[in-house]
C-alpha cells in the first residue's frame, strides 16, 4: 500500500493517520511549519520529516531517545542543515558530500540533507522481515548544463522490532555519467561511561584519525593533546570517557572493516543501562566510513559508523585520492542499512556475534 502524502494532509495537532498490523502512523506539523510523520510500534517510534530531507528526525525506543543532544528541539523549516541540526539520521550527498576544502565551492554534505522533496508516500505491507509501516519520496536534482538525477530514499519499522530498515536509490536521468559522494550520517549521542564494539580492529591501519578540521570549528591545546593520546592508542576511545576532550570533534576514517557470512559490518554503542544504538552496513556497498564523536557544552553526538562512497574531506580532495564513485547514464545506485536499538537482554548476543567476526 502506498498513500501519497500532501502539506494539506498536516495540521498544527497531532492526527492519526494510519493504523493497523500493531503499526501507527501519525501526521504533525510543527510550529515551525515543518511537516512530520511519527511512524510508531510497540517499542516506540521514529519521526521522518517527509518533505525536509526525508531526514529521520528523532528516534525513541523503550523511553530511550536515540538522536544527537543539540540546541535545536524542533526542525526548522530553512535551507541548510547546519540551521536546524538536531536529527538522528540524514542522507548526505549526491554529487558532492564532506567538509568543503578552500577550494570547494559546495554545501557541506551536499544537497540532499535538507532537500525540498518533490513527493512523499506513506508505505505499509509485509515481506520477509515482517509487517512494516513506512516512509517514501521523490528529490529530483535537474540543473541547466549540469547533473539530473532522482533520490528516493525508503525508510521502513516493523512491527515487532526496534531496528529500522533504511535504503537510497540514486538514479543518473542524464545521457552523461554523474559523478557520486553519498554518506549516511547517523547521529546518536555520546553518552558518557558507554562502550563502542565493532567488527573493526582497534588499529591505526583500519581506524585513521583526522587531524585537520573543518573551517567552520576551532580548536585549543587540551585538544590537540587529546588528539595525540588517541593517535598513541586508537582504542582510547573504546570508552566515552567524561573527562575526554570531543570538542570540537573526533573524526576516524574506518577501514576495511569485518563483515559476517552475509557481508554486513556491525557496530554496538552499549550505553550504561545496558541497552545499546546500533548500525549495521555491507562494505561491498559502501566502501567508505566515518566515525564522528563530539562532546560540548551545547551538543553531544556519536556518529558510530557513518558508511559511503568516500571519506568526508570534500570533494577537491576526494577526487585527488581516487575516491569519486561515478553512475553511468540512465543507471543508478542503490545501498541499505540497519539502525536503531538493541534491548539489554539481547546486547549480550550481538557482542559475542561481534567478537566472532572478529576472531
């Protein structure tokens, strides 16, 4: 089943929209004038802002909110992320993605954080993972002497689990190959006393720590010896400790992590409840990936693995490491991911299955 969703539908309340199969979904608009869907099960709900990104703005499981710490409560209806930057997950993209260098000339993480979709569905059904209620749309970037492409992005909850399925499509319309940067950036929070597991050894050659910084942050002298600890033990920051220095940010470009018989890396953020944030992805997909921790008086945020086509340093330098991923014309790219939260009685499992992997 597929509903399309129009602004008309939104009201400034809280109104049922669809219900069935133990699943909800209910339409709000802020007073921002954002539109937003709370898609909800038994565990609790996530909210997809359908027309703003198809950013997945907040995500609450078992009274737990999964999303970033920051200043902004409520998403904003503007042009650039950066002015309403609060979301548990936001694709980043397509032609271009990263921290712009001095010589770039485009928005950090590209267009598609906060692109104005074309159109927007509710999706409901079941396939092999079971009943699901999600969100779907339609961005299509068309540019005069430049890029066509079309991003449809599909995030679905199921009925009975508190792992979220997300997917992109990113179809070149052009008659022209289209150059490619995409990354999923899931934003958590970093909690302190909690502990990161992975399917990634604990070494400089598989985790590579960035030194420079984006212009947009400054840095003083606790941090930049904080920078050399780690540099001394990359798994220094195994833990969340609350007297580290993640201000202005931690950056790591993980490589060539493990993966499982099926090829999807995993990755645990055990928090001191017990519970624990998740992200799973396939390398052979997504090649790339970056962690992104940042600890300050204002915000508080844990990008435990953020997967894609190239490391996140812009695109002049990208292209010159060879990392430009290119569609071909009239084909597309395609990627899926798994988020979201693990209950307490089942992290145990999962970090044995890691540890398995990694043997």
């Amino acid at each position: 089943m597929e509903i399309l969703l129009k602004k008309e539908f939104f009201l400034f309340r809280e109104e049922n929209f669809f219900r069935g199969n133990g699943l909800d979904a209910k339409l709000i608009k802020h007073d921002t004038g954002v539109c937003s869907v709370k898609l909800c099960n038994k565990y609790g709900y996530i909210t997809v802002l359908p027309f703003n990104g198809q950013m997945i703005w907040d995500a609450v499981f078992n009274g737990r909110a999964l999303k970033m710490k920051t200043p902004f409560d409520h998403p904003k209806d503007v042009d650039s992320f950066l002015d309403t930057y609060g979301c548990y997950l936001m694709h980043c993209g397509a032609r271009r993605m990263g921290c712009p260098g001095p010589d770039d000339n485009h928005l950090q993480h590209g267009e598609l954080p906060y692109a104005h979709y074309d159109s927007a569905s509710l999706i409901a059904g079941e396939d092999k993972k079971g009943k699901y209620v999600g969100i779907t749309g339609i961005y299509e970037y068309n540019r005069a002497f430049g890029d066509n492409y079309i991003a449809k992005p599909i995030v679905k909850l199921y009925e009975n689990s508190s792992i979220i399925d997300v997917s992109i499509r990113i179809e070149n319309l052009s008659n022209y190959p289209m150059e490619l940067m995409y990354m999923c950036h899931i934003n958590n929070r970093a909690v302190a006393k909690g502990k990161i597991v992975q399917t990634v050894p604990w070494t400089k050659e598989h985790m590579e720590l960035r030194y420079s910084l984006p212009n947009t942050v400054q840095a003083d002298n606790n941090f930049r010896i904080f920078l050399n600890r780690i540099q001394s033990n990359i798994q220094t920051t195994e833990h969340i400790n609350e007297e580290d220095v993640y201000d202005p940010e931690i950056v790591f470009f993980i490589k060539e992590p493990k993966v499982d018989k099926e090829g999807w890396a995993h990755f645990l953020f055990i928090h001191p409840d017990g519970s624990a944030d998740y992200t799973s992805y396939k390398p052979s997909e997504l090649d790339h990936c970056a962690r992104w921790i940042v600890r300050t008086k204002n915000k508080q945020a844990l990008g435990l693995a953020l997967p894609a086509t190239a490391d996140a340093e812009g695109y002049l330098a990208e292209k010159g490491k060879g990392n430009i991923k290119t569609i071909s014309p009239k084909n597309f790219f395609e990627t899926v991911f798994r988020v979201g939260y693990i209950e307490r009685k089942n992290v145990a499992s999962i970090e044995q299955r890691i540890n398995e992997i990694n043997e």
